[in-house]
C-alpha cells in the first residue's frame, strides 16, 4: 500500500492479486448454419434474418419450428418434400425408379418442396452438437406441382442466392461462431453455388474466425465413372482466395433422420390420390381394400392421416415399396451438418489439434458410392488446382468412416490440414482477446514481460494437453515483446506493441509465426 494514501491511525488491507492476467481459449465448435427453416417466430417475435443462438435441438424447434397441434390430432410435419412416380418407356438409366406390375417408374421429387437445413440440424445433434448459431433466410416456398426431369440436378427455384448472402452477411457482427454451413447451398445452380462459396471463403478471410464446410454438387447421386465432372466443377467454381479457411466432404450421406412416420400419401402426387389410386388398384391387379381407404381418404371421413397411412401400408404392398423408395430418397443427406456435429464432439474429448477423422457419423448407414483408395488419392491430390476434398468411404466391418481431414489448400504445407487451421484460429483469437486487457496499460517493459508470461503460460497450457509438438515447451513455441525483438522506438511514441508468437503445429521446431499489434492508450 502507498504510505501516502494513509490519512489517519488505524488498521488497513491492501488486496494483491496472487495471479496475472490469464489467456481464456475461444470456443472452437460454434457452427452457424444458414438457410430455410419451417417458420422462424417465437412469442410473437420474428427471427427472420437474425443470427440466433441455440444451445439444443429443442431449443430449435421452439423457434424455428411450427408448434403441434393439440391431441388427437398428428404432429405437425416440420419438412414435408413432394414426389411424383413417372412412367418410363423402358428402365431408367439414372435417379430412383421403382417396377410396378411390368412398367418402370422414376421416383423424383418436386424440386420446389426439397430442402436439408432442418434434417442437418438433427445430424448435427445427433453427432454431439451444442452451441449453434441459426440464421433463418426464409420459410418454405410454394410447390411448383410438378416432377423434376429424372436423373437432372435437384435445383430449387424457392432457394435464393441473395437470401443465403444476405444471412451470411449477418454473419459480419458475431465473432463466436467457428465454421459456416449452408446445406442448401448445393440446391443452387453451380454457377450460383460457386458465387455463394467463394463469398464465405472470403468472409472467412476478413473475420479470421471461422472455415466454411461446404458440399458438392452432385454428391447425393454420383455417377460411378462421371462423377469426376461433379469433382471438376466444385473445384474451379471455388476460386482462388481463402482455401485454407475452406473445408469439403464428399459424397452424400444415407441417414435414418427421417422414419416411416413422416412420409405417407401426402407427400405423393401433391396429395392426389387420385393418381395414386392408379397405382394401388390397377385393373389388372385389383386392390379393392386399398381403393376403399383412397375413397374414404377423398370423402375426408374422420379419421387422421397417421390412420389411413398405417391402413395402406398394411393394404398394399405397393404402396408400403413407394414409401420405402421415397424415405430412401429423402434420407440422403449432404454431410456439413453431420461434420459439425463430429468436429464438435472430437473438439470436446481432446481439442481442435485432433484431426475429426478415422471416426464415423451417426445416423448414417449407407452411402451412393462407394469410393477406392485410388478414386481417394485423385480427391486428396489434384495436380491442377491443388484442392483437396475430404472423403466419406465404407470399410466393410469398420463401417462408414470419414477418411480425410485436409483443407482446400492442398499444396500448402502449413495449411493443408484442418486441425493445422483451426488450432491457430483458436490461438489467434484467444491471444488477441486477452492482449486486450492491456490496452490502458503502459507501453513500457512491465507491460510486454507481463503479456510474454501470460501467452507463454496459455501455451505452455496446450502443449502439455497435445495441441502442440515438441519435447519441451522451447521446441514448441516461442513468444517475443518488447524494444529491439519486436518494436522500435517510433513503433513505441505511436503507441503500437506487437506480439510475435511462433507455435510448431505440425512438427517440432517447425514454427507458424502469429504476430499482431495493438493500439496502446495514448495522450490526445
């Protein structure tokens, strides 16, 4: 205590902090998904085009869902897609098809009734998910109450490119979210799809906060030999700029997310039955208890459609295959939200350092190709535009597993793995945040030994944790402030410091160098 402040007689405490300042790790698992949700309202206050954070599925669903209606009512369907069967000529070559009696028929949805948002919110929780930032663009758009050509790309005329740049721009303001997801994206057209993915590559850029996981095109029904045309596309739509800020998984991924329940008659025809009742009861093949269950459907009688569904599907075999098909259709799901879900889970058992690799997704059983680890090699390496893609493969007895952990930056040799990318965000940020509380500090000695012993101490922290190499703290990093390492003396009068830290990610004694200055206090 300074014996000046002392007025009078008596007895008098004075606190001293027993430890310094410390540095307090960012959170590295904060996804913020953006795209179309079945409402965004709670207690009469809209959420559209707001970035909102959620901490659960439930949570989710009270404000981006449409609330049930009271028993006996069904539940009220959050996402409800449209599927019409086509007859074909002879078998289809592409798309899902189906033989009833002797004739094909294509199994394709109503482009403007399909959307992956919601079902990649219940992957992401599925997989170990928390914090989440929503950023609800829209509600569902019409039906356009017509089939999509059979083996065509899936492209939604109701998903907007301005919409989804519009949410991500609302992304500017919030610096806790880690990686960037818009699972509809892949419903745009590709040269569209290549505008809105080099825009969060960008933005990731500006922020230096998060990465963009992205999907490709083309991943939820590969050709077994083109499907190297869906690769090509992905790679030059998406530029040049910011690749090690972007990440991408490949193919699409069979899910159980969606059950028996949630898809029946009216998601067929645009709940016609009139045109399923031509299926159902042919005249060559007479189904007189399933025409009675479409009648009395048509008549509205009382019963609910959970009801009449179970009905059919115990009445007509036929039926109970086209919702099968249907449910197959609609469970093939791109993998983004189900990689946040995994990256979430791998960061809380160990940190951002470990590779979410060698692991599998849950809710997944199946995927449409099955890839080679020559058909890997070509998706890890491509010699012309150096972008790496990270596979999804089936190993048989091992199961499904995501085989691959590498940023678009292929050729980089820091940057080309993701744990390499994200450790340092995670770094740069927590460095950053706490180098703040020295702002009104003076520019002085004292203040830059203070900021070495509190980044040395935080690092010193992840490198006996594992997130960085070395034998000893010395080989693993290195921390420098002051007059003559890091300043100079004109640096000193404007009242800049600057903080160079070296951490060997990779390997030992190989340094990333994160330098960043400050704007100290100063006399106006």
């Amino acid at each position: 205590m300074n014996e000046s402040n002392i007025k009078s007689p008596g007895v008098y405490i004075d606190e001293i902090n027993a430890f310094p300042n410390s540095v307090v790790p960012v959170a590295t698992a904060v996804p913020a998904f953006i795209g179309y949700t079945p409402q965004a309202m709670y207690e009469g206050k809209s959420y559209t085009n707001v970035a909102q954070k959620i901490t659960s599925l439930a949570e989710f669903q009270a404000i981006y869902c449409i609330p049930d209606p009271p028993a006996p009512a069904d539940p009220t369907k959050q996402y409800s897609p449209e599927y019409y069967l086509v007859l074909e000529k002879s078998q289809p070559t592409e798309g899902d098809y189906m033989m009833i009696g002797t004739d094909y028929y294509s199994i394709v949805p109503d482009p403007n009734t399909i959307y992956y948002l919601y079902n990649s919110i219940k992957l992401f929780y599925e997989n170990g998910g928390g914090d989440a930032y929503i950023v609800s663009v829209g509600s569902y758009g019409e039906p356009s109450g017509k089939p999509m050509t059979a083996g065509d790309q899936i492209i939604n005329p109701n998903v907007q490119l301005n919409d989804l740049m519009g949410g991500l721009a609302l992304l500017l303001n919030e610096t806790e979210p880690t990686m960037y997801i818009c699972p509809e994206a892949t419903l745009l057209s590709v040269a569209n799809n290549g505008t809105l993915m080099q825009e969060m590559l960008l933005q990731c850029t500006e922020m230096q906060t998060a990465i963009s996981i992205f999907d490709i095109i083309g991943g939820n029904a590969p050709d077994p030999i083109l499907y190297t045309q869906d690769i090509d596309a992905f790679r030059s739509n998406t530029g040049t700029n910011g690749l090690d800020y972007g990440t991408a998984y490949y193919p699409f991924v069979a899910t159980t997310l969606m059950q028996n329940t949630d898809i029946d008659y009216t998601n067929l025809f645009g709940g016609d039955v009139t045109q399923l009742e031509a299926l159902l009861n042919p005249p060559t093949d007479p189904n007189p208890t399933a025409a009675t269950i479409l009648s009395n459907i048509e008549a509205g009688t009382g019963l609910t459609v959970s009801q009449y569904n179970n009905s059919l599907v115990t009445a007509s075999p036929t039926y109970a295959l086209i919702v099968k098909h249907v449910l197959s259709d609609v469970n093939m799901m791109p993998p983004s939200g189900g990689m946040a879900g995994v990256i979430t889970k791998t960061d809380n058992e160990g940190g951002p350092w470990l590779a979410p690799a060698n692991t599998s997704i849950a809710g997944v059983f199946a995927l449409p190709i099955n890839l080679s680890e020559t058909q890997q090699g070509d998706l890890n390496m491509d010699a012309v535009s150096g972008k790496s893609i990270n596979a999804i493969r089936s190993f048989g007895t091992l199961g499904i597993l995501v085989w691959g952990a590498r940023t678009l930056d292929g050729n980089s040799l820091d940057w080309k793995y993701l744990p390499v990318r994200r450790t340092m965000t995670m770094l740069e940020q927590s460095c950053k945040l706490a180098a703040q509380a020295y702002v009104f500090q003076p520019n002085d000695k004292n203040t830059w030994e203070g900021v070495k012993a509190m980044i040395g101490s935080f690092l010193t922290s992840i490198w006996k944790e594992g997130g960085l190499q070395g034998a000893v703290p010395a080989d693993a990093f290195s921390v420098a402030c002051g007059l003559g390492t890091t300043m100079t003396s004109e640096d000193i009068l404007n009242g800049y410091m600057r903080v160079t830290v070296k951490v060997a990610i990779t390997h030992p004694a190989e340094f990333i160098i994160l330098s960043f200055e400050q704007q100290m206090a100063t006399s106006s």
